[in-house]
C-alpha cells in the first residue's frame, strides 16, 4: 500500500468460528510527520486502546529523511 493514503479509520466485522464476532480496523499509520500526520496518529491510538488484540505492521526499510519515530507514550502503547 501508499504510506498516507488512509486518513480515517476503517472498521470490518468478521467472525471467527472459535471467537465469534471481531472486528478489524484499519488506521492511519503512525509515521506521517507534519500536523495532519499528528491527526492520524491521534485516530489511530484512540482506536488502539480500545482494542483486545493490535498487531503493528511496520516498514523494514531503512528510515528515510520523513521519518517520525514513535514517542515514549506510543511506544507504551505497544509495550514496545
């Protein structure tokens, strides 16, 4: 996918047959530098700590000029 390109929060229900009911969400990444970035980061934990289970999909890359590492909350978030 394009980094920046989901700026609201996406929400997907499914069920699992040994779970039941889920859903999924879809955030903004928390990466994006700028005011508009601090917008999404801020959708995207007010969602995460809503939630039972996060997984966190990252960039393996190296960190370009852009990059915005995660704050000591965000990572407390993540127990990273």
């Amino acid at each position: 996918s394009t980094a920046g390109t989901t700026a609201d929060v996406k929400i997907a229900a499914i069920e699992f047959h040994s779970i039941g009911p889920c859903k999924l969400f879809d955030t903004p990444g928390l990466d994006e530098p700028g005011e508009l970035g601090e917008k999404k980061r801020n959708k995207a934990l007010h969602v995460a700590k809503s939630c039972d289970i996060i997984l966190l999909v990252r960039n393996t890359a190296p960190p370009s000029p852009k990059h915005h590492p995660l704050s000591p909350y965000e990572r407390s978030l993540f127990n990273l």
